[in-house]
C-alpha cells in the first residue's frame, strides 16, 4: 500500500488539495472556494441535469373534472 496521499482539484480554483484530515474543505481548497460553489448552486448557476419539475401552476393549467 502507498503511503502517497491522495490529491484532487479544487473545484473551485483548481489548486491541488490533499484528500485527508489536513483539508477540512475537501474537495475545496479553502473556506471561500466552498462558499463560491454553494453560492452557484444557491443562485442555479449550477444543476443537475434530470426531467423538468411539475409545479402546482402545472396541475392547476390541465383541465379539471367537473
């Protein structure tokens, strides 16, 4: 077994991270880079690609029974 430890990139900045304890923001290098990202999330910049949502507004605009 190696004793090389892992790293990624920051998905972020790219910055190399090392994947352990000594990285409490992994994947993220830091506090801000894991904030930049939820931000985008939080704001839809980011998504997971999947059907579209049905909202109320839909099921209201089909035709009701009588």
């Amino acid at each position: 077994m190696s004793n090389t430890p892992t790293v990624v990139k920051c998905p972020t900045c790219q910055q190399p991270v090392v994947w352990g304890e000594v990285s409490p923001h992994r994947p993220f290098c830091s506090k801000r880079c894991q904030l930049i990202d939820l931000g985008e999330w939080a704001s839809e910049e980011k998504a997971i690609p999947g059907a579209p949502d049905i909202s109320d507004d839909d099921l209201w605009s089909e035709e009701q029974p009588d």
